[in-house]
C-alpha cells in the first residue's frame, strides 16, 4: 500500500466520522429541542438548507483542523498512544469552536441543552475518529512488525558500533520497518566491520546522492561523539529533506542537534532526530502571518515606495530595484529584491561584500542603508513564499561554499525559509566578510533550534527598535 492511498483511506473514514455525527447532532437536537419524533426529523431532513449545507461543509471543517495539526504527515509512523492524544485534543479543540461559533445561538429550553449539545457532538466525532483510525494504525503497525512494510534504510558507519547496531535490530522479535540496503563508509583509516554483511553504498561525501538514487526513507547514524563533523553532515541533510528520517544509535553523554525523542519501547533504543523545526499548525501560522503583515506593510508603505524610486532615480543612473541571485529554502536559488542602493555595475569580476565606508554606495543609498529602506521590497519575496519575515539572511552560493567548508553546520539553515530580519541580524547585523558570517551563524543556528512564534514576534520588535534607533551594525 502506498503512502496516497493510506493517506485516502484515513480522509475517507474522517469524512465518514464527521458526515455521521453531524447527522447525529442533527437528530439529538431535533428529538431533545424539539421533541419532535423520528418521522418529522427525517422529512425535515430533505428541505432544510442549513442541514444540508452542513453535510458538505462540516467535514471540511474537519479535515481542515486534522490537516492544520499535522495528522496526515509521515503517515506510516504513528504511535497509537500519540494518536489516542492527538485526536481527542484537537476534537476537543475542533468541537469548542464548533459550538461557540455556530451551535451558542440555537434556540433552547434550558441551558443545559447547550451543555448536552457539547458533550455529544465531542464524544460522537470522537468514536467515530479514534475507533478507524486506531484499526487503519494498528493493521500498519502489524504489517511493520511482520516485515511485509518496511522502509529503505542505510547505516553510516562502519565500525563495532555500526556493526552491533545493525546485529541488534536484526535479532529483534519483532521488525522496526527497516529494510537494511547498505552503509556508507565515513574514515578510510578505520577497520571496516560491516564488510560482508551489507553492501557498501557509498562514502560519506556521496550520502546525498546515496540517498536520492536508493530511494532511502531513513539513515541510522552509528557515529562517535569524535565524529561529530560527519553527524552534522547528517542532521542538516535531514534538516532539508524533511521526508528523510534520522534514528541515530545512543551514547552517553551524546550531544545532539535537534529535538529528539525515543522511537519505541520494545525496539533497538534509537534516538529519533525530529526534522522539523516547528509543528505543523505554527508553520500555518507562520505563513499566515508573513502573508498578512506582507500586504499590510506594502498597502501602508506604498507612498514611501514612491518616494523612494524617485530617490533611487534621481540619485545615479541606472535601474530603480536591484536584483541578486541568492539561496532559499532546500538549497533553491530566488532573486532577491532591493532599492538600489549603490552605482550600476558595482561588481564586476566576483561577488563582493560592502561596508559602511564602500564608495560604491550612493549618497542616497547611504540615508536608505541607516534605516534599512532599501530592503522593504523583499515583502514582496515573502508574498511569494520565497522568504519568510524572519529567518536567517540568505547568502550567495559563492560564500556559502566557503562558510560551509569552516562550519559544515551552515547547511541547517537551509532547511527553512530565509527572512527579512533575523536573529543574527538583531544581535550581530550585517556581515562585512566570510568571518562575521561565521560568528553571525551562531545565532542564527539558536534561531532554528528555539523557533517558535513568540520568539520571530520579540525578533520583529527588537528589529523595528533598532531601526529606529539607527543602532546595530
């Protein structure tokens, strides 16, 4: 069974659910409301429109929040104990909103009507979730655990660790879903105890490609804290390929990158590196928000923009916005926009970075760097889903590869959308070489490991303070 069609069976059975408890809801509040019996609800049933409308719109309205929290991601990897909590708190939440939205302003004869309405509507959609999607889970689960679904795996390592860690998932009583098609080599130097037992797929440097062309759904790290460089290598090629699982084999004392969680109980205790940085319902919330305020700033700033073409045009010959080349999420280049803030033709031979005393930049391109003017075009890259209103500042790919080869972790940011401010941006401000892009990657890695909401709001104050303040670098 492929993942489309699991992924219909439990839309079907969700729409299912919801379809038979709004015609339950309809009934209980027809015969407890109304005291109407069975035949007048059933003919009232064909002439009236808010019924009807509601067959087509509240499953909607389901799938939507089922949707918005991430219940038919990673579809093959569920925990009955995570779904029993899941499903019954987003119905709490689904229902709460239900009722205070559509079902307070019904007529009643007491207001414990109201409270009964609740209480069935919250059970009813409950059962009829939970009952099917724990039958659908647990057949899945069973079919892991017999070896029929099973996903492709590759070990990195090769040494006693490696080679112990794959003995042990070997022996267990029951499968873990991994189907084993190679290992890849990391230190030449060392012996290589997985000789024989699996086939070579590849050395480290080639784990991308690796991945791609076996078609592999999840690595298992077998690394030392010593090679920590090799694990970072990992954890950002999970960090941009967010259908990719990581399970890495556990140490003491073992610092990882990421938020982590244990896999199972009765399986090979690996550590389960969690590729997302947000859930799912913030990432919504996210891009709600970039979309709202994006519009909101271009609306409110449209007589500025005007003033500053003018600007820009009377400054110096040449174009009004300037155009670059750089890298957003997942590693995909886009076409940064600016007001053009330096003389046409600044760079010539390489990409060269500027400073405060650059003469390339213009007079009036110096007063829109002090407030930051020249970058308020990007609302519209955010519009378009290329940038995000916070998140790391994105490079060219001609300095990327130089920060890459002194902080290999650099690759981390590529795994979520690059902003218009920052937190490195905040705390350190623009980069006038390679070194500061380095320093300024601490916090921007802090960024993506403390990402939430409240923090990308303190981020946008404290960017709008320091603007007007004209402080920051």
């Amino acid at each position: 069974m492929n993942k489309a069609k699991l992924t219909c069976i439990y839309l079907i059975f969700d729409i299912l659910a919801a379809l038979i408890t709004w015609v339950g809801l309809y009934i209980y509040r027809k015969h407890v409301g109304e005291s109407a019996d069975m035949q007048t609800i059933f003919a009232s049933m064909r002439v009236d429109t808010t019924f009807l409308l509601g067959l087509a719109l509240y499953p909607v309205y389901w799938l939507f929040f089922h949707a918005f929290f991430g219940y038919y991601n990673k579809i093959y990897r569920k925990s009955r104990l995570d779904e029993l909590v899941t499903t019954l708190g987003v119905t709490l939440f689904g229902c709460l909103v239900f009722f205070f939205a559509f079902i307070l302003d019904d007529i009643v004869n007491s207001p414990h009507d109201y409270v009964k309405y609740l209480l069935f509507l919250f059970v009813a959609q409950f059962i009829l979730t939970y009952i099917p999607r724990l039958c659908i889970t647990s057949h899945i689960n069973k079919r892991i655990h017999n070896g029929t679904i099973g996903f492709n795996t590759i070990i990195v390592g090769h040494d006693e660790m490696a080679l112990k860690a794959y003995e042990t998932v070997l022996k267990q009583s029951r499968r873990s879903g991994h189907f084993f098609v190679g290992y890849i080599r990391v230190e030449e130097h060392q012996s290589d105890c997985m000789e024989g037992k699996l086939p070579c797929v590849g050395n480290i440097a080639d784990l991308s490609q690796v991945i791609d062309n076996l078609h592999i759904e999840e690595v298992v790290v077998a690394l030392h804290n010593g090679q920590r460089k090799y694990i970072q290598q990992v954890l950002a090629l999970a960090r941009r390929n967010h259908n990719l699982t990581v399970s890495m084999v556990p140490q003491e004392h073992d610092v990882l990158m990421g938020s982590v969680k244990t896999s199972s109980v009765l399986d090979e205790p690996l550590i389960s590196v969690t590729p997302e940085y947000l859930p799912t319902w913030q990432r919504y919330v996210k891009r709600v928000c970039d979309i709202v305020f994006s519009l909101l700033a271009i609306i409110l700033l449209t007589p500025l923009y005007i003033c500053l073409a003018i600007g820009v045009k009377r400054s110096s010959p040449g174009p009004i916005f300037y155009k670059q080349e750089r890298i957003g999420y997942l590693g995909k280049p886009f076409n940064i926009i600016k007001f053009r803030s330096m003389c046409e033709n600044a760079e010539t031979d390489r990409p060269m970075l500027s400073s405060d005393d650059d003469p390339r930049i213009t007079p009036f391109g110096k007063f829109m760097r002090q407030y930051r003017l020249d970058e308020t075009p990007q609302f519209f890259n955010v519009l378009k889903g290329e940038m995000s209103l916070v998140g790391p500042r994105p490079e060219r790919q001609y300095y990327i590869d130089q920060i890459v080869e002194r902080a290999p972790y650099y690759q981390l940011l590529l795994g979520i959308k690059p902003g218009i401010t920052s937190w490195g941006q905040v705390r350190f401000g623009y980069a006038e070489n390679v070194d500061e892009m380095v320093e300024r990657l601490r916090w921007d890695i802090l960024y993506i490991e403390n990402m939430s909401i409240q923090m990308d709001i303190k981020i946008l104050i404290y960017t709008v303070l320091i603007i007007l303040k004209r402080e920051g670098k």
